[in-house]
C-alpha cells in the first residue's frame, strides 16, 4: 500500500511557484522576521481553514484525475479531458489548492512575506497555465474550447450551456 501511494505521489508535480514561495517565505520569516501582529487565535484558525481547504481541494483534484486514468499516472499528461469533480467548478483546481494552502501557511505562522512570495508563485504558474491551456487545446480541440467557454481558469461561476 505505502509503496502504491510513493508511485502515485511521485507523478504529481508540484507547483515550482508555490514551493519556492513557501521555501523563500520561511527563509525571510528567519532573516527578517516581521510577525503579523493580529490576534493570534484568530490567525491560526484563518491559516488552519486555509491550509486543510486547499489540500483538500488539491486531493480532490489528484484523485479526479486518478479515476479517468488508466495504468500509470501522469499528472501531466492527460489521457481525456477531465470536467468532472472540481474540475467542472475550476479549470485549474491544484493550483487554486496550492495557493490556498501557500495563504494558510502563512496566516498560521504569521508572517507577513506571503505578501510577495504568493503574488509572485501565482504569476508564474499563470505563465504556466496560459502553456497548459495552449497545449490542452491543441490536445483535446473544440471540447477544450467549450470547457474553457463554460469553467472559469481558477475562480468564478462555471457557465453551462443547455444544449
């Protein structure tokens, strides 16, 4: 079983983003530390909410992908285009996951460098979506374009059109 999980784990790349946002994050929060000052319950509660939301959603996302695969997965090459699960609510479901738990861990412990670390991992992953998306159009064509038409890239009201 743990063997199964190091398989699937290992085929999900990680957002370079995010994960150099959270490294940079806590490198400054030890050179210049600059605490938050608000009430540190109420911070820790808004970090906790963030965190455990956007890894929920990120493994929602994972394990919507996981079902429309078969044999090895790989997170980055699709084998049909997935807009069920939280895919039908967001194009890209791991990266809005991933920043909220980059937002989470920095309300948790209070530090104030997510200001520009987050901002600055959120560009680069657009960068990298606005990629993704050329690629997944030319992949999967004009029921690409449609998904696009009908899900927003990260956040809004999915639009469906009634037949």
């Amino acid at each position: 079983m743990v063997l199964i999980l190091k398989q699937e784990a290992g085929g999900i790349p990680l957002p370079p983003g995010q994960v150099l946002g959270l490294v940079l994050d806590g490198v400054l929060d030890r050179v210049l530390p600059t605490p938050i000052t608000p009430v540190r319950g109420t911070r820790k509660v808004v970090g906790t909410i963030l965190l455990l939301t956007g890894t929920g959603v990120t493994v929602w996302a994972v394990v919507e992908r996981r079902r429309h695969t078969v044999g090895t997965f790989a997170l980055g090459r699709p084998e049909e285009l997935v807009t069920s699960g939280p895919y039908a609510l967001s194009r890209h479901p791991m990266y809005l996951g991933w920043w909220m738990i980059h937002a989470g861990v920095a309300a948790f412990r209070g530090s104030p460098w997510a200001l520009v670390t987050l901002p600055a991992g959120m560009l680069v992953e657009h960068l990298g979506t606005l990629w993704e998306e050329r690629a997944l159009q030319k992949e999967f064509g004009q029921p690409y374009v449609e998904y696009v038409r009908e899900v927003p890239r990260y956040v809004g009201i999915p639009r469906r059109h009634e037949p």
